[in-house]
C-alpha cells in the first residue's frame, strides 16, 4: 500500500508529532507499505492519507477525499485537538467526518469524540523503540541505558526530568515554582529539556536557572540526549495542562524511571485513575509536598510509583503498537 503520512511538525524536529509520524513510519515500513512523511500534503499517489492533527491537518484531508475519492484516510487527534474539546480547539467537522478511521493514544480520549464517530475510532497506545548504543569520547560520560534498572543512586542530590517544550500548554516552569518551596534540605535538583516554541517562556526559564539553584534549563536535546536524561534521573514530572497522550509519559514507562504528572484525562488514560503520583494541574504546591514525599520515599510512595510503572511498561512494547497498525490496515482493507 503506498501510504502519505502528514504532520504539522517540520522534518528533523523533536516535537511529539513528528516523532509520532517518524515512528508510525518506520512500522507501517516493517509491514511491508511504501511510506512518505510530508509537513503537508503532496499529490503523488497514494492509497492511505495517515494526517496527524485534526485543526492543522484538515485541508490535506480534504484534498485527499477530492484528489483520490477511493483513498483511505486516517485522522489522528492530538491533545491539542481534543482538549478542552474538539470544537474550542477548531477541529474540522467535515475533515472529522471524511476520515475512515480516527486514532487517539488512550482510551479516556473516546470521551472527546463525537458518540457518531467513536465506532470508528481506535485507541493505539504510543510505543518506545529501544535505545540504540550511543558513541563517546573516552572523556565523557558512559551512555545511560534506558532499559529499566535499579534506580540512581541517592547518594547525590535527586534527580527529577522535565522533557517540555517552551509553550504555555506545557506549563514548563510549574516545577521551578514548585522546587522554591521545598524545605532547604531536601537535594531535587530539576534539569529541564525543551526547545523555544514561547519566547516570553524562554526569557523567564533562562533568569530562572539564573536565580533558582534547583532548576536549569538544558534547551532542546536531541531525542538520545533526552532520553539519557531521563533514564539518568529518579522521576519525571510532566505538568502538562491538556494532552491527547504524551509521548514523554511512554518514554518514561519504557525506561523504568516513575512519573509525576497533572491529573489530565492525556496522562490518567495511560497511568490509571489510582495512579498516587498525581498532582492538580497548575499547583506548584501540592506538586512540592508531591516531590518532598517522593524523595523521602515516605510510606514507600517512591517504590510503589516504580512499581506502578514497570507494570505498565507492556503498554510500550512496540510490538503492541505495529499490532494495532496491523489491525487498523486490515479493517480498511475490506
């Protein structure tokens, strides 16, 4: 089958839909379709139209429907789509109702859907393919596995990831607010990956590695780079305000470390509703009393977020995900 995969995100950068699409194609390769990944849509033949992003993707959809009437197409909801809700975020009714098949990352998303088309809508959870081996110079650092593994060390100071990009939605300095209230004793030092998308952001993430000895930002990292940095650290915090299902939540599954994460319909359709590493959206507070108790491993939260996430590491098999594609092409095929 020879397969358009379109995404808003430019060629070789790190943003979730990008690496998504870069992802999706290198399955959709493995089972034996002709794949072309476009930030746009092209007229060249094709079979299956897979656009990421139901706003930013619409006019490729209905190019495609008016181009090739026969075509299959595939729409992917993004978190930006459907939160708050598919009509605030302007997703095309009629790009929406073209679409053969809808795909969301988590189950709760169904929710966001319209009742006439959840029949058509499937649930693929995102997959982690396995870290390649990285080469170094004799004077830096071994790489860091992302295989899971015992946790780092605590001897140092505890190490917390964030893996954001700089725009609101993300709420990226949410943890920089929440590292100032902790008591002087507790050693969190937060190191905080992601490119400039808001300019006003960058401003106040670079004065505040200036100002605030808990927190710096690294600027964008390459997707190895990112994961050693997370693989390296004893959690991720992810205090995104609307997600459809983040990438980093999968990533920190795969690679063993525990998550701590707003309490957003994105990030509890993968973790679960009892998942105890939750903390309200917006709420530097209680994600400071979430990271003192996480640190002091109070009660056993620590080992029981750990736990909580090696168990649902399945859910990031590839293997799972290049199934789920199988089955969605095979649907279309008859």
């Amino acid at each position: 089958m020879r397969i358009l995969l379109v995404t808003p995100a430019p060629p070789r950068s790190y943003h979730g839909n990008r690496v998504t699409a870069v992802r999706w194609a290198g399955m959709l390769r493995s089972l034996g379709h002709q794949v072309r990944v476009r930030q746009g849509y092209d007229s060249s033949p094709a079979d299956l139209l897979i656009a990421l992003h139901a706003r930013r993707s619409a006019d490729a959809v209905r190019r495609a429907r008016a181009d090739r009437p026969s075509a299959r197409i595939v729409l992917a909801l993004t978190g930006t789509d459907l939160y708050p809700s598919l009509a605030e975020a302007g997703a095309d009714p009629d790009a929406l109702a073209a679409a053969d098949r809808l795909v969301v990352l988590q189950p709760l998303a169904l929710e966001q859907v319209p009742a006439a088309l959840r029949g058509r809508t499937r649930v693929i959870y995102q997959s982690v393919k396995p870290q390649a081996a990285v080469r170094y110079h004799a004077a830096e650092p071994p790489p860091v596995t992302c295989e899971p593994g015992p946790a780092p060390a605590r001897g140092g100071s505890f190490g917390v990831a964030l893996l954001a990009h700089l725009r609101p939605v993300k709420d990226p300095l949410l943890p920089a607010c929440a590292a100032r209230l902790l008591p002087a004793s507790l050693p969190v030092r937060i190191r905080h990956a992601g490119a400039v998308i808001d300019p006003a952001l960058a401003d106040r993430a670079a004065a505040e590695t200036r100002a605030n000895p808990r927190y710096t930002w690294l600027g964008e990292l390459n997707r190895s780079r990112a994961r050693e940095l997370l693989a390296a650290s004893h959690v991720l915090v992810h205090p995104s305000r609307h997600e459809g299902g983040a990438n980093v939540v999968s990533e920190a599954l795969a690679a063993g470390v525990p998550v701590l994460a707003t309490r957003i319909p994105g990030t509890v359709g993968i973790l679960g509703a009892d998942y105890p590493g939750y903390f309200p959206v917006g709420d530097a507070a209680a994600l400071a009393g979430l990271l003192s108790r996480v640190e002091r491993n109070a009660g056993g939260l620590y080992d029981e977020l750990r736990r909580r996430c090696a168990a649902l590491r399945p859910l990031t098999d590839p293997r799972r995900e290049r199934a789920s594609w199988r089955r969605l092409l095979a649907e279309l095929a008859r």
